[in-house]
C-alpha cells in the first residue's frame, strides 16, 4: 500500500506549514533515542538536512521522496530495548560473570597448576575471548536481531543460530539443577554445627570429621594421609560423603536406572526456576532493573570472604601458590586447552546470550566501551575468586600440615561442594557465617547467568514468532526445563549431567564457535564488519581486532579442536566408563546441535528465489534484503554505503580481496 507524504507527515508530526516552508523535521524514531532517553539527531547526516542552496520545488521533492521510501520500505517489529544504556551492561556483567567465575576458574586453575594456568588465560582472553566478545556485541547491537534471526547476514548459515540455541537450551536444563544444590547447601548452612561437619554412623564409612578437634589435631596430617590413599578402603572426609549419601544419594553406577529425584532438590529446583521466570517476565524491562542486584551484590560477599581469607593463617601461602608460574607446565598442551575451555564458559561466547543482549541495546549505544569493561571485569572477578579460594586453601593447607597446596582439595566440579565445605568446616568461629555468604554468592551468580541463557531461548523463539507473549515464552521454558531437570537432581543425576555437559556443551561449543568465526570473518567479511562498527558508532576499528577476527582467533580455536579430537578419550565419571547405549545418546546429542548447519544450508538454498540453482547456492551466503539496522532510514543509508563501497572494490583479484579484508 503506497502512503502519501501527506498522511505520513502527519504520522510523523510534521506540520503542513513546515512542509510548505520546506523545512525539514528530523524524524523521531526510538532508534535514535541516546542513553539518557532523550531524542539525539546527527547533524551531519544528509538524509535529514539539505543545503540551503537547494531550490525549493526541489527540496520539497526530496522531502516527498525520502517519506515514501520511509512508507514503502519494510519496517522491522519493534523490539525491547533497555531503560538505560547501563542495564545492558550490568546485564552483561550478571551473564559472564558466574559460576565459571567465582566456581569454574579456581578449580580449574587448581587441576592445571595454579599460576601455571594464569598466563596462557591471559594470553587466550587476549586474542580469543575479547575480540569474540565484542564481536557478538557488534552484531546483536548493528542488527537488533537475536542468535537465530541475526544469520539473516548469511541465511546458508542460520544453523550456527539453531545449533547454539539447542546447545544453551541443554545449558539451562542443568545450570539450575547446580544451583538447586548450591541453595540446598545455603539452607543447610545455617544449622549448628554444619551438617558436614561430621561422620555419621548410619555412613558405614572410612569416615573422618571435616571439622577441627583440638584434641585430635596432632594425629590430623596422619588422617589426611590416609584421606589421600587411591583404594577403596580410603579414609573419607564428611564433608565428601555427606555430599554424596545425603545430597546427591548416588548411586554406583545407572545400569538400572537414575533412580527417583531427592524431594529437597526438586524444592531447590522449583525455586531456582520461580526466580528466573519472576526476573525475565517482563523481558528486558524486568531482568533489566533485577541486573542492579544481579551483578552488584556478589561484589559485596565476594571482598567480604577475600577479608575473611586474608586474616587467616597460612592464606596468602596459598594466595602465593596461586600467582607464581610454575614454567614446566607453561608449554603443556592440556594447559592452553583448558584456558580455551575456561574463557568460552568464563565470558558465555559463542552461546548467543551476548548477540540477544547486544540486540536490546539503542543502535549507537557504545558497544566498544561496554566489551573492554565487561571482559576486563570478568578478569579481574576470575582473579578475586580465585585469591579468595586459593586463601582458604591455603588456611587448610596450613591446619593440616602440608605445604603441598595443590593436593589438600579435590578438584574438579567437586571443589565447590566437597572442598569448600570442608575447609569452612575447619573454621574455629562461626562457620557458618561464611557459609551462608558463600553459597548465597554462588547462587545469586547461577541465577543472573540463567536469565541470560532463558533470554536467548526467548529471544529466538519470539524473532520466528512475534504473536508470543513474553510471559508465555518464560513459563513455557521454565517448565519444560524444570522437567528436564528432574533427571539431574536423582541419585543418578550427576551421570546424566557430566554427560550432557561434555557431549552437549564442551564439544558442541567449540565447532560452532569456530563456525561463527568464519563466518563473520571471512563469509559476511572482517572489512563489512569494521564498515558497521563505523556506520553505527562513528568508531574505526584497530588492526588488533581485524588481525584476530580475519586470523588469529579462528585459527587459535582450529588448532584446540584438532588437538581436542586427536586427543579424545571416553568419558568417565567418578572413574566409571559409560554404558555403550549411553556413550551412543552423548553423540546423538552432539549430531542434533552440529547437523543443524547442513540442515539450514539445504533449507536456505531451496528457498532462495534464484532462477538457478547456483544462483540460490551462492545467494544463500549473502545478506538478506532487509539486512542492517531495524530503523527504515538507517538501513537505507547504510545500504546506499555498501553499494558504493562494492564499486569501489571492484575488479580486486583473490590476493586483493584477502588483504583488503584483513587489514582494510
């Protein structure tokens, strides 16, 4: 339907007199709507202002023609944005920093040497998570769109979208059943003394008491020596077995099944869910304002416990061990691939979350500022959680005499439940101060990253079908993946997840990953990417970020998928292989997340409208028509600069194409 100027102008508040006098109005869009909520018009921007030198028939034609393609252009539904610029930030900020934060990053710091693992941290945050992060925040913001819907800019590879989509799904069905223990574990810190803090003789263990006896100390390096032994007839802790027997009530192994789930954990469950739902319902509008709390608060508990760490006896060995390098580990492979691991989980990349976020943002929202603040931060949070662990670890390294800090813990996924526990246990006052904070922290992290993954599935779903409400999105996901999550929280329930989280998350990650990177990189093109970035900010993008978008970062996560698959070994749990039947569901699971990319390469080419069918191959790997920022104005401007900058790359041979797209 064509619109006329006149009736459009008076949709835009345009008054006849000002067109007749061939003034120009700036057209009022929410898209160009600054920070502060107030109404920001570029000056400089020639769709909106005219020489004076014009004559006035002509001026006024212009105004007729600008409104009609205004009109007659398709126009994008209109999408949430944040109540202000700093929501997406502190958004941000409650996503990335976590569990794989304040729980992840010690633990895996721990198993790879301590400061032995902190320099190729740095080195890969450096060159593979900051230019990824801020990569995913360029897209989301330039286009508006979600995980899925933002491969508009090369339809062939919309399973990229789909494929992580389905991944942070499998992410969300078991991130809460995590905190479902942890908030088990928080109740239960507020009995004295601790629960774990001794045996019980209905265990029927090799069991010792976690917590310090005065009167036993002497004889306690002879217990943990015994502790340490690899047979079965071990001497175990309390605060191990309680984990065990009384949380998880595990079972040997899930020949016969996964047993019933633990009522205490489904309340848990239930719960951890109702919190997400309350803090999404309203989308950004909710999660936005519940980020003030989300991101700020675990600050507060976490100096809180450095304080109380740092006042005890023997932290800062364990601080020491924590910092200093030991360089014999610096070139071990295993270490480098667990940096990779960890800054992937550590700042969310390549899940989708940042795209979706990114996408609430106003179109000239400083991106640039908010990608060096939030990677800079998650640093800083891993470095903080991990002085504070490291401290405590220190203190019971100390209680038990040995100065080998880097076996009085268990490490692993363990460390927050076996180890923590125990080594708050030995604290001779008030235990269970410390406790209720840690675990609170832990929680308030879980829930915060949640809402960020729930948003992704909401957003994909709500880009595909518009007429969903937002409540319905959030309920429907929030029971879907309660039921999920039932499996986890039986006495089976940690087989099912460590599977999962392998097969589903860690391997699915990192090849869809490196296929995102090719493609913004080299498909969409690193020179289209600066070109937007300067479109949208007025910002010019350094040689760092084109260096590691074109070559450094897709090859650095080529190589630790190489060495991942050269290097892989059936999974175990607890030293327990899987059944066959089950090895066979993890990589279904993994077939279902990777297959998507040749799925939606089909479906892109059969539906392209070219009159040959390489025409519809090649088609498919270009950006869609309505490709570009969601303001109609904007977008035609934009398109009006890639036009013109196609013709001036005209006529470059391969060599010229490569350079031009790497250093621009």
């Amino acid at each position: 339907m064509t619109i006329s100027a006149s009736n459009l102008a008076k949709e835009l508040e345009i008054p006849a007199d000002r067109t007749a006098l061939n003034v120009v109005t700036p057209h009022k869009n929410p898209s160009f709507i600054d920070d502060q909520g107030r109404y920001s018009v570029n000056e400089n921007d020639n769709s909106f202002s005219y020489p004076s030198s014009q004559p006035s028939s002509s001026r006024t034609r212009s105004v007729e023609h600008e409104l009609s393609n205004l009109g007659s252009d398709k126009a994008c539904p209109e999408r949430d944005t944040w109540g202000k610029g700093i929501e997406c930030l502190l958004s941000c900020v409650a996503l990335s920093v976590g569990l794989g934060n304040a729980w992840r990053f010690p633990f895996t710091a721990l198993d790879n040497g301590g400061g032995a693992f902190l320099i190729p941290y740095l080195v890969v945050l450096f060159v593979v998570g900051r230019p990824i992060y801020y990569l995913e925040m360029i897209i989301g913001q330039f286009s508006g769109r979600g995980s899925v819907k933002v491969y508009d800019l090369c339809p062939a590879m919309r399973g990229i979208g789909v494929g992580q989509t389905f991944m942070i799904f499998l992410v969300g069905t078991y991130y809460e059943a995590i905190c479902s223990l942890i908030l088990n574990y928080f109740v239960q810190s507020f009995r004295s003394p601790l629960p774990w803090a001794y045996c019980k003789a209905e265990w029927n263990s090799n069991c010792i008491d976690s917590a310090i006896v005065k009167k036993s100390k002497t004889n306690l390096t002879e217990l943990w020596q015994q502790k340490r032994l690899s047979d079965d007839n071990r001497t175990i802790s309390s605060s191990e077995l309680y984990f065990i027997k009384e949380v998880l009530r595990e079972k040997e192994n899930i020949d016969d099944g996964i047993g019933a789930p633990n009522w205490q954990l489904v309340v848990g469950l239930f719960i951890s869910w109702f919190c997400v739902f309350v803090v999404i319902i309203r989308g950004v509008k909710s999660s936005g304002k519940a980020s003030y709390f989300l991101a700020i608060f675990p600050y507060v508990i976490m100096i809180v416990l450095l304080i109380r760490a740092l006042t005890l006896p023997g932290s800062l060995d364990g601080i020491l061990y924590f910092i200093k390098p030991q360089w014999n580990k610096i070139l071990d492979p295993e270490v480098w691939y667990a940096a990779v691991s960890q800054c992937f989980f550590s700042l969310t990349v390549c899940f989708g979350a940042i795209i979706v976020y990114a996408s609430y943002n106003k179109f000239d929202h400083n991106v640039y500022r908010d990608a060096t603040i939030i990677t800079g931060l998650d640093t800083f949070t891993s470095l903080l959680a991990g002085c504070t662990i490291f401290g405590i670890i220190g203190h019971l390294a100390h209680e038990v005499g040995t100065d080998d800090i880097g076996s009085v813990v268990k490490g692993g996924a363990g460390l927050a439940f076996i180890s923590y526990p125990e080594a708050i246990a030995k604290f001779q006052s008030l235990p269970q101060i410390f406790s209720v904070l840690f675990f609170l922290m832990l929680f308030i992290l879980g829930v915060g990253s949640n809402i960020g993954i729930v948003s992704c599935k909401v957003a994909a779903i709500k880009d595909n079908f518009p007429n969903v409400k937002q409540w319905q999105c959030a309920l429907g996901i929030a029971l879907l993946s309660f039921c999920i999550g039932l499996t986890y929280v039986t006495p089976g329930g940690q087989f099912l997840l460590t599977l999962v989280d392998y097969y589903g998350v860690a391997m699915m990650s990192l090849f869809l990953g490196i296929c995102e990177l090719y493609v913004l990189g080299w498909v969409y093109g690193v020179n289209r990417l600066c070109k937007d970035v300067e479109f949208m900010i007025g910002r010019r993008v350094g040689l760092y970020w084109r260096v590691c978008w074109s070559v450094i970062t897709p090859l650095i996560m080529t190589v630790i998928l190489i060495y991942f698959l050269s290097t892989y070994t059936p999974l175990t749990y607890n030293n327990k292989t899987y059944s066959n039947g089950m090895y066979a569901f993890g990589w279904i699971i993994t077939s279902v997340g990777v297959l998507q990319i040749p799925i939606w390469l089909i479906v892109a080419v059969v539906r392209d409208p070219g009159t040959t069918w390489r025409d519809k191959f090649f088609n498919a790997f270009k950006p869609k028509n309505d490709w570009g920022p969601r303001d109609p104005l904007r977008r035609q401007e934009y398109n009006k600069e890639v036009n013109e900058d196609a013709k001036l790359n005209e006529g470059l041979d391969c060599w010229g194409e490569i350079k031009k797209n790497i250093f621009g």
